[in-house]
C-alpha cells in the first residue's frame, strides 16, 4: 500500500485569522482525497504547511575596533562555522590594515564605521564629528569599494546631539543588547557564558577584534558559534 502526503491547507485574512471561504475549500480538498485515498488504496497523512516554514531564530555577532592582528583569526573561525558578523573598524585602524578590512568585505561580511578614533561623540565639536566619521568612510571605502551607513559611536555614547549629526551624515546608529565585556579579559569561560546565556532571537553580541589582546575573544568563539548553531540561530549582519 503507498503513502502520501497531503499538505493541509491555510486561508488567512489580513488579521491572521482563517476566512471561512478558504476554510471551505481546504476542507472540500481534504474530503477529496480522502475519498481519492481509500479509492486506490494510498495511506493519508495530514501535514500543516505552516510547521514546515517556521522562521529561524537570528543573532547579530559585532566585532569593534579593528582591524587587528587577531582579525584574521576571528575571521578564520567564521569561515570554519559559516557565519556572518558586522565589523565596527576604526578609521585608522582600516587605513593601516587595508588587507583585512577587503577580507572581510571579500568574505561576506558588513563593514561598519566606528569613527577614525575611537572618541567620544558627544565631547567633539561638529568639525570633528565630522572628519570622525567621513575619513572613516573613505578608509573603509578603500578597502570595499562601498561607504558605510551604519555607525557605532564608541563606548556605545549616544545624545540628542550625536543622533541628530550622525543623521545629518546619512548614518543609522547601531548599538548592543549584549555586552561580552572582553576588553578587560575576564576569561574564555566568561566571554561563552556571557554570550550564551545572554542571547535571545534578535540579539546584538557586542565583542572586540582589536584594541588590545583579544586572544581570550579568539578561544571563546568555537564554543559560542558551534553552540548557537545547535541551538538553530542564524548568524546576520547588521546594515542601516
């Protein structure tokens, strides 16, 4: 005797309700074959369309201050994991290390603006504001052939007045809902389990690929991508 799958059909109005018409033609469909099954003899399964589609859950990895001598690393790992991240390059930072900044760009990834650097926004007149911002985007563009729209202002510093400039220069602000800390270097252990139990669907993992030793940063990141990937999170990249 032969099986078949018969998928079980869903109307929906605009308000997420099933309409009585489509109601009435799924059920006069599934009578259907069910009259077609016992006729050629076919076992009938029912299966709801809606469970096969489920969205996947997302996580956004951000990576701050580089490029650096550990970025090669962390883009090693990505690549071993198939996972995307956002960079957050420092100006000077991507003018010294243009290889990196095309790498990562090259290798799928969002380069994002961080300020040329790493001052603080709401201390720094529009003048400087301003180079902060557009001679990053001419060192980022070196290496992408693309200008960044999103910016991350340093130490996650945010008023009325940065808002309203890094609007005027045609930027999206991005910050972070989950802080590793791993700049003061608390330990791999800590950096997983701070990503790990802090990740929701939608998070923005904020860690560091420069700016300092980021070796403890490199040795977490195999544990929290294998982890996450079980966990079924797709990885994203953050763009305004």
């Amino acid at each position: 005797m032969g099986t078949r799958t018969i998928e079980r059909f869903t109307g929906t109005e605009r308000d997420g309700h099933a309409s009585a018409g489509a109601l009435r033609r799924a059920r006069t469909r599934l009578v259907t074959a069910v009259v077609i099954g016992a006729l050629t003899g076919s076992v009938l399964v029912a299966v709801d369309a809606t469970a096969v589609a489920a969205p996947r859950k997302v996580v956004y990895l951000t990576f701050d201050d580089g490029p650096g001598a550990h970025t090669p690393k962390v883009l090693d790992l990505l690549k071993q994991h198939g996972a995307k991240a956002t960079f957050y390059q420092t100006g000077g930072n991507a003018a010294a290390r243009p290889w990196d900044t095309r790498r990562a760009h090259r290798e799928g990834h969002s380069v994002q603006n961080h300020t040329w650097s790493h001052v603080d926004l709401r201390r720094v007149d529009w003048p400087t504001f301003k180079s902060e911002v557009t001679r990053t985007d001419t060192a980022i563009r070196n290496g992408t052939g693309t200008t960044p729209t999103c910016l991350r202002p340093p130490y996650g510093a945010v008023d009325q007045k940065v808002r309203e400039r890094a609007a005027a220069l045609r930027k999206g602000l991005r910050l972070w809902t989950v802080d590793t800390r791993d700049w003061a270097r608390p330990g791999r252990a800590a950096i997983e389990s701070r990503v790990l139990n802090g990740v929701r669907d939608g998070s923005v993992v904020l860690m560091h690929d420069a700016g300092g030793d980021r070796s403890q940063t490199v040795a977490a990141l195999p544990k929290i991508l294998k982890t996450l990937k079980a966990r079924g999170y797709s990885f994203g990249k953050q763009t305004c």
